[in-house]
C-alpha cells in the first residue's frame, strides 16, 4: 500500500514510517523542512515539503503522491500551545482532508486524544461523547470535535484516540517539558507550563501511551474497520499512583500528594483496540516509565 504520512516527523511519524516501510508499505512523509526532507530520505521514504496550511500546496502534493490511505500525526506541540494545536485540528486537518478527497484517497488514519471525554464514572470507551459542557475545555474539545467531523468525511477512516504520550521526543520523556516543570526548570508564565498545571499527585485519572506503541497502533489500522479508538494502556490510574513512578524514572522531585480532580479526568478503556489485535509493548506506565532511562 502507497501511505502518505502527514507529520511524518513528529514524535509518532519519525517512529511510524519506518514501521510501515518494514511493513512492506511505500511511503510519501510530509514535513515542513529541509531537515525533515534529510530524515524522510534516510529513512527509505519519499519526501514532499509541504505546510499543513498552505491547502494549494498541500492539494499539489496528494495529486502528486496519489496515495492509497493518509495517515494524519500532524501536531502543533513543540511550543506548549492549546491554540497552536487547536488551529492544527481545525484548519490543518480541514486542509489535508480536502486535498485527500480531491485525490481521490478514500482512506485516512488520524491521531486524536483519549482526554476530551465527557465527565462520567471510570474509564471512558468510545461510546462516551465528547465534553462540550465545560467553557475551560472548549479549544481542546472544539479542535478535536472538528478534527474527526473532517476524518468521517472519507469513506474509509479510523481516528485514533491516544492517551497521554511518554517516551522520545515527547513532554514525557527525561529531556521534554514535565521534567523541566518538576524540576523547577520551566518559566512559570511560559505557554507550556500554563497547559502542564500543576502536575499534581492527585485523584485525576490519566490514560498513557507509549509513542512506540502508537505508532504500530497506526500501521494495525490501515486494517481496521472505519470508526473510533481509543488507544491507550492497559492501566488508566490516578496522579498519586503514576507522578511518583514518573518523577522517580526522570530523576526529579515528587509532588506532594493531595485531593483533587475533575470528573472527566477519567481515563479510558482499550478494550476495542485489544479486540482487533493491538498488543501494545508497554502495557503499563508502571514498566514504560522506567524503560525510558534504561
């Protein structure tokens, strides 16, 4: 299969297009720069630099790649933005959705997040809606909202909902910005540690997810049937359970433990995923944490 891989360089594309190529699929990376262009090459893919935004350039580049199936990992994360990513979801994905459809791509794989739940009691599946109750959620949860309305538009389309990612190259990872928050090392007024929080050791329930094993969860689902899932670990667990474990692998002080949390920070449950056949290989934090420094 000829898969174009928008974000191809990102913390999941620079691990998911060797994947497919290993794979025996032919791939087409996206990326904004000519040091992606180096990456893409090195790695065995064909390289088109090409902005997100720029809808003719992009709508050019589908036409030329004339793929069977778009894998979307685009992000807008290096600089802790909601609103950068949000504008990602929203205009980004409206603008690869289209040039797809004019290419006639009928499908599209595309990463969304396991968080924007609507308050509910344990781990949510995928039946649960969306939350559009909450003000203080509505760039996340209207991104999103508008990020798989887009998706459904092809005929064939699986959306990714991811947990929290940890391992390289993400905020969870011994270099990335939650060490650098627990350490004290990151301006408070900075746009990351406004979205960051406090990072507390608290009863917020948070599903994670290794970037290796959301990559191979991308490959597994050019095969899957059109539709949501979640693809998150096996243990959704609260911030008292996994800040200390994660400080401890990165080497920085733990929180002090308190009581608090919002009712959809709720987790949720890979059931689906694991039915059609995704075996992740960190099936826990508990042993994807301490990976990380070994």
């Amino acid at each position: 299969m000829h898969v174009f891989v928008a974000g191809a360089t990102g913390a999941v594309g620079g691990l998911l297009v060797p994947l497919l190529i290993d794979s025996g699929h032919q791939v087409t990376g996206m990326t904004r720069t000519e040091t992606g262009l180096g990456r893409l090459r090195a790695q065995g893919a064909t390289p088109i630099q090409v902005d997100a935004f720029d809808a003719d350039g992009l709508r050019n580049a589908l036409a030329s790649a004339a793929p069977d199936a778009v894998i979307h990992q685009l992000t807008a994360l290096a600089a802790g933005s909601s609103a950068d990513n949000g504008q990602i979801r929203r205009e980004g994905t409206r603008n690869l959705v289209d040039a797809a459809k004019n290419a006639g791509v009928k499908r599209i794989i595309a990463q969304s997040v396991a968080w924007a739940y609507e308050p509910g009691a344990g781990p949510a599946d995928e039946t649960a809606q969306l939350d559009h109750t909450d003000p203080a959620r509505a760039t996340l949860v209207g991104g999103v909202h508008a990020l798989e309305e887009a998706v459904a538009e092809l005929q064939e389309h699986v959306v990714l909902r991811y947990g929290t990612f940890y391992g390289p190259r993400t905020w969870y990872s011994p270099d990335g910005l939650v060490a650098d928050k627990l350490a004290g090392r990151l301006p408070a007024e900075s746009p990351a540690a406004k979205l960051l929080g406090g990072l507390r050791a608290d009863d917020a329930v948070t599903s994670f997810v290794h970037v290796a094993d959301a990559a191979r969860a991308a490959v597994d689902a050019l095969d899957w049937p059109s539709g949501v899932v979640n693809i998150v670990d096996d243990e959704p667990a609260p911030g008292r359970d996994w800040l200390p474990v994660l400080a401890d692998a990165l080497a920085v002080p733990v929180p002090p433990a308190e009581a608090s949390g919002a009712r959809w920070q709720r987790g949720a449950r890979n059931t689906r995923a694991r039915s059609l056949g995704w075996q992740p290989r960190y099936p826990t934090w508990r042993t994807g944490f301490p990976a990380m420094s070994s």
